[in-house]
C-alpha cells in the first residue's frame, strides 16, 4: 500500500503530494513498529525496525517536507 502512494513508477495514488506520501510513510512506520513486537526471530524483528527507521529518515527528505536535499546534492 504504502507504495502505490509514493512510488511513481506505479499508480502514485499521492501525485506527489507531500502531505499525503508523509502520511503513507507514518502509516508505514506504524505498522511496522507493531509488526517487530510479535516476531519471535531476532532478525525479523530487525528487519521490521529497519522500516521504522526507514520512514523516520524519510520525513527528513526536502521531497516529503523535510529539510535534506535530494541525494547527490548534500
């Protein structure tokens, strides 16, 4: 789901919208967050929080409001 919002190679649901791909990336984080405390294996549970910090990251990103430059332009 979260990327048929912020992907624009696909449906791009948000039409780059910052507010709403922000939002598809909380939501993201979310659910993650929720998934990591049920997995048993320690390496699922990592990977659940490495979406975490994934969408944490991702609101920093000038193209989702926040205030890093694009890659390449750091």
């Amino acid at each position: 789901m979260h990327d048929l919002h912020t992907e624009p190679r696909g449906p791009y649901l948000s039409a780059g919208d910052p507010v709403k791909i922000t939002s598809a990336d909380a939501q993201l984080q979310q659910q993650a967050g929720a998934l990591a405390g049920t997995f048993s294996s320690q390496l699922d549970r990592n990977a659940a929080l490495m979406v975490v910090l994934a969408m944490q990251a991702n609101r920093l990103r000038a193209s989702r409001g926040g205030v890093l430059p694009p890659l390449g332009r750091l």
